[in-house]
C-alpha cells in the first residue's frame, strides 16, 4: 500500500478515535465514513469496530448515544446507515451491501393531539449473527435478530427474527430455502 494511503488511513482512524470511536488499527475506513457516538441524556454512545473491517464510501454509522459494536472481518458497502440508539451488534465476516439500513428505535404513534416529533424513541437492539449477508438496500428494523449464516435479499424489509441459515426475500419478507 503506497505510504499517502497508509497515512490516511492512520489519519482518518485516529480521527474516529478522538471522537470516543474504538477502531481496530488494521480497519480498512473510506474518505467519506462517519462515525458519531452521540449522547443520550448523560450517556455517551459508543462504537466498536472489530479487527479486519472494511467501511466503504458514505457508511453512516451513529450511536446516537447507544452502541454499535461489529465483529471482526464484517464489511459495510457504500451508504449503508446503522442507527445504533438501542444498540446494534454484528457478528464476525457479515456482508452489508450498499445501501442497506439497520436499526434500533422505534416511536410510537401517538394520538392526534399530540406531536409525533416530541414522542420518545422505543429502544429495541438489533443482533445480527455471524456470516449474515444482507442484499442491496435491505432495511432491518428495530428489535430484529437475524441468525447466523443467514441471507436476506435485496430491498427486504425485516420486522421479524430471522432464523440461522434462513434465506429470505421479497417485502414482505419470505423464506426461499436454508442454505
């Protein structure tokens, strides 16, 4: 790897890393990743980066006072957003396509005399197992634990558990075999 590589590389991780941000020094972290902690009330959030992680171009990935934590070798594709207020885990050498969304809040709807916007965010983590491929555009809502080895496809929208091995598709979501 050319030596301004390198030193980007260490520059953009020590960025992370004063940002309260624990990043494994062997992380591969694009130009446009961010990585916020946030706060929620007095507690600060907290994002744990695994040894051996790729992050690609325009990954999202903010705490909002919660806390994100992926296991080693896990590889986030361009754009993909996690939301990390009631805690998101990923478990080792998961593939996250571009474009994909995880989450870990929820709001309730409330009734028509009051505000939407001032309701309190539902916290409900999200557990993603080892060897999970997440296709293209797949949005795991808030609550949700996705087995390990399983697959979901492209544009899913996953408001349930999802077993080990399972492969689903299609929204709503339907299982097409166990690999």
């Amino acid at each position: 790897m050319p030596l301004v590589a390198r030193l980007a590389r260490r520059f953009r991780r020590s960025v992370f890393q004063r940002r309260g941000c624990a990043i494994a020094a062997d992380c591969q972290i694009a130009a446009g990743v961010q990585a916020r902690p946030g706060w929620r009330g007095e507690r600060r959030g907290e994002i744990v980066v695994g040894q051996g992680c790729e992050l690609a171009d325009g990954v999202i990935l903010d705490a909002w006072g919660g806390r994100i934590e992926l296991g080693t070798r896990v590889f986030i594709g361009p754009y993909a957003v996690i939301y990390g207020h009631g805690g998101v885990t990923i478990g080792d050498g998961t593939l996250i396509s571009m474009h994909c969304r995880i989450l870990s809040s929820d709001h309730f709807i409330p009734s028509p005399d009051r505000k939407i916007r001032h309701e309190s965010d539902v916290l409900k983590p999200t557990v993603i197992g080892a060897d999970v491929w997440l296709g293209a555009g797949a949005t795991i809502l808030g609550g949700v634990t996705i087995g390990a080895g399983a697959v979901v496809g492209a544009g899913s929208v996953i408001k349930r558990d999802v077993p080990g091995g399972a492969v689903v598709v299609g929204n709503p979501p339907r299982l097409i075999r166990q690999r």
